[in-house]
C-alpha cells in the first residue's frame, strides 16, 4: 500500500473478505458477455479462483486441472460412450450433476494419490524441488463442477480461454490495483465455507448433503415443475442448515434484497430500460453488494468490536440468485418455500444417508490406540508427558459448548466402567472408548515400561475451546489410594505433583476435575457442586480411599486427615518429602462433596507453591546446571537457524506434528512463567534447581530442552529450544521456536524476531539488539504444520512467541516490559535509512513519549539510521492490524510496543558472515596467507603494531582509501579473491602494513591497515558485508574502546584514533619510550 493508499473498505472483516473480489470479477464476466458474447455461466469463478491464486497459487491450479479432468471424464461418458450405447447422454440439469459428482470422485482420488505421485516426476523433469511449492488441493464446494460445465459450453480451448483470461484480470486488478492502493487484504483471506471448502475430507457429510440435495432438487423439478433456478440453490442453502441462523438468514437477505431491486426495477428510469437476462443479474447482485457495503461502514462507525460480515448471507451470489428468482416470479412464497422444503429434506437425508456411510461404527478392544514409545523419544511416550501435554485441561473454566444433562450422565458412567477397569487391565477398554467418543473425548494408551495406563480427556486440538471435564487417568492393576486434583487451574506444576505423588503411593487413579457450563447457563464448581461431572466421576470411586491435592493460602496449607486413617494409608511418604508442613486432624476447610460420599480414607494435601515445585521435582536432578559458554549470542542464535543443530522451521518438510494451544499454555505456566520469576527476583540455588528440574519436566513433555549458557559479554541465558538434529540425523521440527530468558535481571525489554527463517537476517539483528539493549528476553518464532497444509503465523495463532510476551507484560504490572519486534521488508520497499521504527500508531502524536525517544536514540547510537512512522499514510499496512502481539500490547501495555522494519540490504548484510577458510584460500591464490589473523578485532588493534613496520612516510591518502573501499565492497559481495588483490596490491605498492584479521566470536572478518596520520592509529574495513547501502557506517573509536555488539556489526569501517600524548610535566626529566 503505498502513498495513494484509500481507506474505503470498512473493517468489520469486509476488508478482508472476498466479497469484493468477486463482485469485480462479475462485473468483468458481465462486460465480456455485452461486448464480446462470453457466455454468462460460472458468475463467481473468476472472482474466486483470483482470490485463492492470490493466496495459494498451487490450490488454484489444481483446482483448473481438476475441472479439466472432470470435463474429460464427463465428456467421456456422455459422448463417447453415451454414442456407444454404453451410457446415456446426458445433457440439462443431469450433465451439470455428473459434473458435480465426477468433481468429488476426481478430488478424492487425485488429492489423495495422483497429484502427489504425479508431482515427484515432474519435478524431476523440470528440476525443481520435490517438495511442492504449496497444498496440492483445490479448494470451493462447487468451482471445479462450474468450470467444467464453462468448458461443456463452447468447448474446452474456447471454454479455458473465458476462465482464464477474466480471472487473470481479477487477479492483476486486485494485486497491483486494490491491495496496491487500498485498505482491502487477503492476508486473512478464508474461503466462505471454511473446512468443508478447504478440505474435502474434513466434512464428508457436507458433501454428501450436497450430492443428495442436488439429486432431490433435480427430481423434483422435473416431476413437479418446481423451479429453484438451478439444483445448486437449494443444495447450497442445504448445507447453510448446519448453522440454522446462518441458513434462515440466507433466506431474509435474499426477501428484503428482492423487495429493494424489484422496487427499484419499477420505479423510476430503470422501468424504461431493458434489464433482462445478465443484466438484471449484475443489477441484483450490485444492489446486494452496496447495501452490504454501507451496512458495514454504519456497524463499523457504530460498533467496531462487532464482525459484519457473520451477518452476511451463506455463500457469495447464493442471496443474489434466491432474490433474482423472485423478482422473476414476483412471488416471494412460490420461491423460498418450495426452495426451504427441498433443502431441509436435502439436509435430514443425506445427514442420516451420511451416519450411515461415514459415522463411527462400534470400538473393538483390538482398535483402541496402544501408544507403546520409547521414553527417549523427545520425552514423548511416557505418562508423564501425556499428562503435562494435557495440563491445561486440568481446571480452569470451560469455554466450549455448554453440557447436557445427558453429558454428565454419560461422563458418570464412564467413571464406574474406568474404575471397573481399575482391576485388571482389559477388563471394559473398548466400552470406555465407545463412551468416550460420544463425549468427543479421545483415549490414549500409554505403555512407558512402569506398567499401562490409559487417559481419559478432551483432545488437545480443542483447547480453549474445552467443556470442563477434566482429565482421567487409570493405572490397571495398582492397588493405592486414588488422587483426586478438584481444580488444578490448568497449572502444569500442580499436575506434576500429582503424578508425582502419585506414582509414590502407587495410585490406581489420577482424576482431575474443571470448572463446567451446563446448558442452562450454570456453571459447576467442581469441588462444592454435587451435580458437577467431576463429582459424578468421584462417586463411581466412593470406596477407595482418596488422597485429594488442592493449592491453597498460607493459613490453610497442611496435611488434612480429616478423620482416623488406617494405618496403611501412605500418608507419610508424602510427609516426608515436605518437611514443616503440618499435620491436622480435623476436615480441611471449604465444601468438599466428595469427602461427604467418601467410605474409605479421606486425606486431603494443601500446599502452597513451594510444596508442589518440591513434589514436581522429586525424583529429579536439582543441582542447577553450569552455564556452558558460547562465543556470542548472535553465534548462538546463527546456530539455531542456519546451524546443523536447527530449531527453528519454514518448510512442511522439516515440520512434524504441530504444537496445540494446550501445550504452548502448560510451556507458557511450566517454563516461561518460572524462568521469568527467577531473572527477576533470583532465587537461592537450591531453589533455584528445584524450579529448574520441574521447568525441565515440563518442556521436555512437548519436546524442549531447558539449557543455560553464558555468552561473551558475560551474560547469562536460559535458552528454551526443541532439541532440533544432530550431524545427518532428520529429527522433524514441532514449530514452537526458540526463547532465551535472562538468568539475571535485564532491562523491561523482549526483542522478538516473529519470522526468524522467511525473514531472513532478522534473527541476527533481533540477537544484537537483545544483546546491546540488555533485554530481558529474545524470542525467535518458527513456523508449524498448520491446518490443511499451510504453515502456522506466530504472529497470528497461539504460539511460544505469543505466551513469552503475554508472561513479560501481563505478569507484572508494575514491570511491564516494551516488546521489540524485528521485522523485514520486501525486496523492492523504499524507506529513508536502514529501515523503519514504528509504534504502531495509527496517528501522528507529535512528540515521542520519553521511553521511545530513549529506545529511537538507543537504535541510532548504534549505527541503525531508521525513518520514523509518525502516523504516515504510507505505512498504515506495516502496522501489523492483524498481529495479536501488536493487539496484546495496546491493551496490557500501551505505549509499550515498537516494530523495527530492517530492508533487505541490512538483514543481508547483518545475517551474511564470511568463514576464516573463505578468506584464506582467498589469500592463498594471492600469495598472502601470512596476512592472516585469527583474533577479535578489538584485542588485535588494542595489542602489538601488525607484522612489519610500516615503511610509507606519508599518511594514507583519501584516494587510496576511497579505492580501498571500492575493492573491499566488491569483493564482500562476489567473494572474488582478485578483487581482495586489487586491495592488497594497492596497500604493497605504498609499502603500507595490513592484515585480514578474522574474528571469529563476532562472526566478522576486516582488513585493518595502518594510517600514518596524526590523530590516527589504525584504520579497518569490513570485508564479510556491506552495512547500509553504498555509504556505509563509521565508527572512531579509542585504545580499549569496545563499541557494543549492534554497533560493530552494522559498521563497515573503524577509525582507532591516536591518545593524545600527556602533557609534560614542568621540571620533570624526559624519559625514553619503551
């Protein structure tokens, strides 16, 4: 979006939608077809299938080859073997029906198997990767079949000619016209049907409905005359059911849009004009478009928060179309009655048609998932990782669909059958996961080599979305007392001292419970409510004793005997591991219902946060780790991301399974929280190693590694990382990305590099910036397998990056940090400077408030030259609207937020190094490998004078070194060691002294040369980049000066200045110099 950027396009997510798009793409079909004669069929086509080539290129090829497809099948049948006598012709309604189904039997068949066969040869063939470059999937309920059927018109070559060539128009409209030059995106772009469009297998009901529908719309029109303008009408409205206001208000749109054009039609010039055929089409649709238009700018003047566009009818034209019909038949009931029938009889028959076929038959005890993996694996496998994956549905309040009566009954019968199963391992497995199922719950059978137990829980892709009720874990076979958790809160520390503990007092169960919603609106508190499925669980375990864990204040802590226990109880095995804590004989406090229905021991632990790090840590090693050294932390972070040990993804190929919201919350309360607590409070050491061994726990359940380094600087650092591969080992990648978290305390600041890898270079400034600025955390963002194949936005989805920030500004008040994060601009985006510094205003605001003075002041000591946004036009898309950090910011720190824009010169030049073995065969083919220094630039030029005196009597000439510049420059960019000796001989033919020094902990290497000039010692020029365009930056430094990291990356040339010699003193002897 550049200067002439206009803002007409309301929000509400109309600026965003693809309404427009296709509305434009119409509105060309509808002008080909005045002026050239194009046929008026596949009205939104064009305007689609830009959209999804704007956004996946791939998609909209595969979506033409499978039209193509579909049309040669159909045409085969209908034409070649129809004139056989092998099949019958089929033409009408009938043909577009075959197109319609062929187009499922070809998506199916060539997404699930052909295209990806087909894709390795050809790749082969043209040389290209193997990987492909996107989702090798079309997307659209009905695209394919209506291009097909475009075909069947005028034949295929005519037929791809009047796809193509109006939809290449769309696209090179909306691309470098609208999104060029207005407010509206496809960033967030989404298909109208959401899953059931993208993904043929994620709603194969939807289909069928579809199929079914169309069938019965088909028959009907032909038995009874009933005319829906099309069998897709009604099919389409078939699926809008799923959502009854969705479908309903279909139906509203379609009355009151026909009620304003047919008014419109009769009054006025227009009752003179001819408006037939497409034109009365164009004319109802645009009437739909602008009254949709205005509503959205009075909702979004009026109530911004509000989204417009789920107020819109289903599908684009499919309101246009049922208020086209009306206008004809002038008779609102003959339309959306006959249409509302069909639909509803559409949806309840191939709803059950679709149980019958796709619906989940009965669960055999041999098909229950057995997860028998190694405990090596990523510390994946075991019960430990299960349950600390799952922590987050432990407790908290339920934010998905409300339960039924019939829910908690069933969620209290699957109680009695676990604790059934409790006995013997087997015994009613396949009933709990049949039970399971119809709760939406999933079973996970672990085997970790301490005997099986299976869980019992909402999957974790629901999360927050959960119900509340809770997670069940059985230990078949094991005789102890069962642990009962009320109300975790989602803590992933409470739900390792549980297992802990339960592991110790060899527990036959572990329950723990959340806070529900019924359908009436109440909701459940799961230690005081009775009806509360958590309750109704414990009921099924009323005769065994319970050891009960619950968090509570300082007055309440203790152990809770509540009445004589027998004396097998294991009580004192967790008494032993919390030394002080008291015993009390008496019923701890509050409105326990499972002590009221409880017939054996009821012993109830209530411990503050210090006991539980003790139990999570039990059995772990809690000596706190010494920090391995590192060179810097940008070498670190070079590793990360380009090293062979790589933790941060951009491709689907080095990705695996996908991290869930549910696993980033239980990392973001296990890890983030705690390591943030001791960097800002420190904690005494041994302390300090039991949070450090419960944070371990946690990580390594998803996969991480918990490790302290301390760089260059002396800084300490834990870094919070996946493990990544080792030497020719493919390990694939999770997506959670890298945090590193100072050990002590650091200045308010998180520097962030959201797109580390696609955004190349940034990662490297992110590290220097962290590094200069002394910032308390650095957190570099990976991408993940997101849905139907497309990588996950760290920026926009629940991610490691997100809950780092949401710890560093919500968790303190008082302390809120600023967040910086490092962005990249396109190749091409011209800015004054190195980049751009934004607040992430949308309004100039005069002066800079004093931290951002100080963090702008900061940047530019440093040699970062950055225009600043001060609330341009121009930069109004690099604001980051749709980044929930950005959002996050405005509402928990406002003013706390700042987004650095680097060009492509300056992320090149701060990500590029040049290796000591580069520079010295360099050397070699000039005959110069003693000129070759290993050492840090800075202790070089603090040290001896270089090897050989310097023979020249005049000091360096402005020429020459201009031309030293000349040669460096050109041999950073092309390597070209001629270019390095046009440089050297240069030097030689004056008899100046010189070295390549390589200086390996900053990843940079320089040639430095001596001056001879008064006031100057030496001089160095950057051979490993160019910093900063043709200019460049210069830094003058003193003897034993140390410039900071940022500043010495972005520098291109160094002065060392000469000290002034002292004043002599008066009466004093001369002295010799050493």
């Amino acid at each position: 979006m550049g200067d002439a950027a206009l803002h007409i396009f309301p929000g509400g997510g109309f600026d965003s939608s693809i309404l427009t798009i296709v509305f434009l793409g119409l509105l060309l079909r509808w002008m080909l077809t005045e002026t050239l004669g194009y046929t008026f069929v596949g009205l939104v086509v064009p305007g689609y299938l830009a959209s999804v080539a704007l956004i996946s290129p791939t998609s909209a090829a595969v979506a033409m080859l499978e039209a193509v497809v579909t049309y040669g099948l159909v045409w085969l049948l209908s034409e070649g073997m129809g004139k056989l006598g092998v099949w019958s012709v089929v033409f009408g309604r009938d043909r577009f029906y075959a197109f319609l189904v062929m187009s499922i039997i070809v998506r199916v068949l060539g997404e699930l198997w052909v295209w990806p066969a087909l894709w390795v040869p050809l790749a082969a063939a043209i040389g290209v990767s193997p990987y492909a470059p996107g989702p090798l999937n079309s997307v659209g309920l009905v695209i394919v079949p209506l291009a097909a059927n475009m075909f069947w018109k005028v034949g295929l070559r005519r037929g791809a000619w009047q796809v193509l060539m109006p939809t290449a128009v769309v696209y090179a409209a909306t691309r470098w016209g609208l999104l060029a030059y207005t407010n509206l995106r496809v960033a967030e772009f989404q298909v109208h049907y959401e899953d059931i469009a993208i993904d043929l297998f994620a709603s194969p009901k939807a289909y069928i409905i579809l199929l079914v529908t169309a069938a019965l719309a088909g028959r009907i029109n032909i038995k009874v005359g009933w005319d829906f303008g099309g069998i897709l009408i009604p099919a389409l409205i078939a699926i809008a059911w799923f959502d009854v206001f969705k479908a309903l208000w279909t139906f509203g749109e379609a009355i009151g849009l026909a009620l304003l054009a047919g008014a419109l039609l009769r009054s006025g010039p227009l009752r003179k004009l001819n408006m037939e055929g497409p034109r009365k089409i164009i004319f109802v649709f645009s009437v739909g478009y602008f009254i949709k238009f205005a509503l959205a700018w009075a909702m979004f003047l009026g109530a911004p928060q509000v989204r417009t566009i789920d107020f819109f009818g289903f599908g684009y034209l499919l309101a246009s179309l049922l208020a086209l019909k009306i206008v004809q038949k002038k008779n609102i009931v003959m339309v959306v009655v006959p249409t509302a029938l069909v639909s509803i009889v559409g949806f309840v028959l191939g709803g059950v048609l679709a149980s019958v076929l796709v619906g989940p038959g009965p669960v055999r005890d041999d098909e229950v998932r057995v997860e028998r993996l190694d405990a090596s694996e990523q510390g994946r496998g075991t019960l430990e990782a299960e349950l600390l994956r799952r922590s987050a549905l432990a407790g908290g309040a339920a934010g998905g669909r409300a339960l039924s009566a019939m829910d908690v009954e069933r969620y209290a019968e699957l109680g009695e059958l676990a604790e059934v199963s409790s006995a013997r391992e087997g015994i009613a497995r396949a009933e709990i996961a049949q039970l399971a199922a119809t709760l939406e719950l999933e079973v996970a059978v672990v085997d970790d080599g301490k005997g099986v137990a299976f869980v019992v829980a909402e999957k974790l892709a629901r999360y927050p979305d959960v119900r509340g009720l809770g997670v069940l874990v059985v230990r078949p076979g094991r005789r102890g007392p069962v642990v009962q958790v009320p109300d975790a809160g989602g803590d992933p520390l409470v739900v390792s001292a549980a297992l802990r503990v339960g592991e110790e007092v060899d527990a036959r169960a572990l329950i723990f419970g959340a806070r529900a919603k019924m359908s009436s609106g109440r909701e459940l508190d799961p230690l005081s409510d009775a009806s509360s499925p958590h309750q109704r669980m414990m009921r099924a375990w009323r005769e065994h004793d319970v050891l009960q864990l619950r968090r509570a204040a300082l007055e309440s802590r203790g152990i809770w005997m509540g009445r004589a226990v027998d004396s097998a109880f294991p009580v004192g095995v967790v008494s032993g591991r919390l030394p002080g804590l008291k015993v009390r004989w008496d019923v701890a406090p509050g409105t326990d219902r499972t002590r009221e229905i409880a017939r054996g021991a009821h012993v109830t632990l209530m411990l503050g946060r210090a006991q539980m790090v003790r139990l999570a840590a039990w059995g772990a090693d809690t000596d706190e780790p010494t920090a391995s050294a590192v060179v810097s932390l940008r070498a670190y972070v070079a590793g990360l991301i380009e090293g062979p040990e790589r933790a941060v993804a951009a491709h689907l190929r080095e990705l695996g399974e996908a991290p869930s919201a549910a696993e980033i919350e239980a990392v973001q309360r296990g890890v983030i929280e705690p390591l943030v607590a001791m960097g800002r409070s420190g904690f005494p050491r041994f302390v300090a190693g039991r949070e450090l061994a419960a944070a371990r726990r946690v990580g390594g359940a998803v996969g991480l590694t918990l490790e302290q380094l301390r760089d260059d600087r002396g800084g300490c650092w834990w870094a919070v990382r996946e493990k990544g591969a080792e030497a020719d080992e493919v390990v694939a990648l999770r997506g959670f990305g890298v945090v590193l978290l100072r050990c002590e305390a650091g200045a308010p600041l998180m520097v962030s590099a959201p797109y580390a890898r696609p955004e190349a270079g940034t990662w490297a400034a992110a590290a220097l910036m962290a590094d200069t600025l002394q910032a308390r955390a650095l957190a570099l963002g990976s991408a993940w397998r997101g849905e139907v194949g497309v990588l996950g936005d760290p920026l926009k989805d629940p991610s490691l990056l997100l809950a780092t920030q949401r710890v560093l500004q919500l968790g303190e008040p008082d302390d809120a940090a600023w967040v910086l994060q490092v962005r990249g601009l396109a190749e091409g985006r011209q800015v004054e400077g190195a980049g751009l510094l934004s607040f992430d205003q949308a309004l100039s605001v005069g002066e800079l408030e004093a931290d951002a003075a100080a963090l702008h002041s900061a940047l530019a000591r440093s040699g970062l030259r950055l225009e600043l946004d001060q609330g341009q036009l121009r930069f109004a898309e690099l604001r980051g609207l749709e980044d929930v950090g950005a959002a996050m910011a405005r509402a928990a720190a406002p003013g706390r937020f700042a987004r650095v824009w680097l060009d492509a010169d300056q992320r090149r030049a701060l990500r590029l190094g040049l290796s000591a073995e580069v520079l010295e065969r360099a050397l070699a083919r000039v005959a110069r490998q003693e000129r070759l220094v290993r050492q840090g630039l800075l202790e070089r030029m603090g040290s001896q004078p270089l090897e050989g005196a310097d023979l020249a009597n005049e000091a360096l000439s402005e020429t020459l070194w201009q031309a030293l510049q000349t040669h460096t420059r050109r041999f950073a960019y092309t390597r070209n060691p001629l270019d390095l000796l046009a440089a050297l001989q240069l030097l030689e033919a004056e008899q100046r002294s010189y070295e390549v020094v390589v200086d390996e902990a900053r990843e940079q290497s320089w040639l430095v040369v001596t001056t001879g000039t008064s006031g100057e010692l030496w001089r160095a020029l950057r051979l490993d980049a160019v910093v900063d365009g043709d200019e460049g930056t210069e830094l003058r430094l003193r003897p034993g000066q140390r410039p900071d990291a940022l500043a010495l990356a972005l520098a291109s040339a160094i002065f060392v200045e000469r000290l002034p010699a002292p004043a002599p003193v008066p009466g004093a002897e001369p002295q010799e110099a050493p």
